[in-house]
C-alpha cells in the first residue's frame, strides 16, 4: 500500500484508479460526479488523515495519483498538511509513481516569490517585487517601488492576506504598529500595484499543459480575492446556476469567457511547462497606465469556473477526465 487512511470510497487497492489527493471538502464535487457518471475507477484520499510509508516499495496500488492539495488549507486549519504534502509527493516520484502536479508543481504552487522566479526566467513580465521575511522591513523594501503597493503572503490562496498601501506613509504606520502579518511561512512579497485595464484580470486555464479556456474577472475593487470558481455572476449580472463554495461569496466581481491572445496562450503554456503544473491557471493582469501585460499568479489547483457551460460554453472536468483517464491508459 502507498497510503493508508480512512477511506470512503472502500479499499485503497484498486490497480489503474484516479487517485484523487485533496484537502477542501466540497471544491471537487463536480470531478467527482464526472467520474461516476462514466464509471471510471477513483479513489478519494482526502489529506485530513493521510500517512504514507517512506519505506514502501514497488507498484503502485493505483494508476496515478492526481494532486489537488490547497495553499490555502492553513485557512481552515490544515495548515500542517502542506509541507507533508511535498514529502509525500517527492515519496511518490522517487518510486516512480505517476503523479499529476507533482512535488515540482506544489512548491511552485506554495511560493508567489518562486512563480515570480520562474516568470523573470522565462523573460516574462512580473509586478516589480521584493521578498521579505521581516513584517518591518517592508517600508525599506518598498523603496523604488511605484505606489500603491501591495503586501502579499507567499504562501496564499484566493486572496488571503493581502493588503493594499496607497502610501509609504500607511506602509510605514502598518509596519510599525505591528499590522502586516506576512502568513504561513514568513515570507511575504512587497509588490507594485497594476490597475487593471478595462476594470478586469484575465485567467488561463491548461490541462495537460495546453490552453483549455479564458476568463475575463470583472474586479469590485474592493477584494483580491479572485478566486474564479467561486465567482457567482456573469459579466451581465446574471446569477450562474452552480452554487458557489459557501466560505467565498464573492460580492460584485463578474466574470466572462474570453479567448487571450496567441502570445499570452504561449506564455502560460511557457510557465506551467517550466513549473511543472499539468493542470493549473495563471493570471495576468494588462496595466492600464502604459498598455503593460503582467502575469501575477500561478496555480497549480485550478477549481474551475462556476456554471461552465454558461460562462465557457462547455462544461471544463470532460476535457480533464478525458486527459486523466489518457495518462492512466498511457501509463506515463
């Protein structure tokens, strides 16, 4: 046996299955019923009671493993599951097991400073940034950066933590009275603020690593969390049939599919590669001042946007169990 665990879906020996790894209780419903309406073989390994052995060797007791663990798990108060999660991912790969965003793949997903890394290298655009590990080196850090600015965790996840300084005076103040909390690992990211062109950010979603859909997400401006599967309209106000994740309601943000353009496509399908992530979005942002493309955020767990079929004109997990279901055919 990889793992064991209390497991609902019964015996964990079940040679070529999906194996699903997730942390949130409700965010992969919808794979989940995709696949029992085909009838395709998957167990749910859910990280709340997860343990592996580190000695465990040869075969698999299932076709692959498909990693959906969040960054923002510390959120609900499984926080300790994320770096157990890169032991256990790493344990996999080094026995050869297959694995879906894999150990490569959640480090990039638990690190903005690394996306951001990654982004520099491949020549693309990024925010201006510098890294911290202090809450109170945040006013010097900001030096020669274009305010406003943001302070981020990097280790984030919908949103969570960060905070918009239109001043060095309010960064300063925050600073001094001991108000950024720089979240889960200590490290945070001072970041230049991009005002959005058109009022809206752009997220690309691959699967296998290839193009799968756009979005445009119409932003209030008054949250960064833009989390697109738990938007709940569309860009003309009309409510999407799908329930959205009840801890997120997302208050005025709007959303519309949308095709990016050939060079941004190429660019992410760039980043997921480098990163790693089969199955991810990224996002990016056009700055309205100087026409700039910026791309922000890399996510290696993609929920999907809400009421796909309305928003994108098809629904987005039968394209993904087609591409899980090909990799455990392909044995890869």
């Amino acid at each position: 046996m990889i793992a064991s665990q209390a497991a609902p879906e019964g015996s964990l020996v079940r040679p070529g299955a999906i194996a699903v790894y997730y942390e949130h209780p409700v965010w992969f419903e919808r794979l989940f019923a995709e696949f029992e309406r085909r009838g395709t073989a998957y167990l749910r390994l859910a990280t709340e009671s997860h343990v592996f052995d580190p000695a465990a060797t040869g075969p698999a007791d299932f076709g692959l493993v498909f990693n959906r663990m969040s960054p923002s798990a510390f959120k609900r108060g499984h926080g300790h599951a994320i770096f157990y999660t890169l032991q256990w991912l790493a344990h996999l790969e080094q026995r050869g097991v297959q694995v879906i965003n894999g150990e490569r793949a959640f480090r990039h997903e638990i690190s903005k400073a690394l996306q951001l890394t990654l982004i520099a290298s491949l020549g693309l655009a990024a925010p201006r940034t510098r890294v911290i590990h202090r809450a109170a080196d945040a006013p010097e850090a900001s030096a020669g950066l274009r305010f406003p600015i943001v302070v981020k965790p990097n280790v984030g996840g919908s949103g969570a933590g960060v905070v918009h300084f239109d001043t060095p005076g309010s960064l300063a103040e925050a600073a001094q009275g001991g108000a950024i909390d720089l979240g889960f690992d200590g490290v945070g990211l001072v970041q230049e603020f991009i005002p959005a062109r058109g009022g809206h950010i752009v997220r690309v979603e691959v699967v296998g690593g290839r193009f799968l859909y756009g979005i445009k997400v119409h932003l209030s401006g008054e949250t960064f969390d833009l989390c697109p599967a738990d938007i709940c309209r569309t860009s003309t106000g009309v409510e999407l049939e799908t329930a959205c994740p009840v801890e997120a309601p997302k208050a005025g943000l709007k959303v519309e599919g949308y095709q990016p353009p050939a060079e941004a496509v190429a660019a992410v399908e760039r980043i997921m590669g480098a990163a790693g992530i089969a199955v991810g979005g990224i996002e990016y942002v056009v700055d309205d001042r100087d026409g700039t493309l910026y791309y922000y955020d890399v996510n290696a767990l993609s929920n999907f946007v809400s009421d796909g079929p309305n928003v994108i004109g098809f629904d987005p997990f039968v394209p993904l169990v087609d591409y899980l279901e090909q990799e455990v055919r392909n044995g890869r």
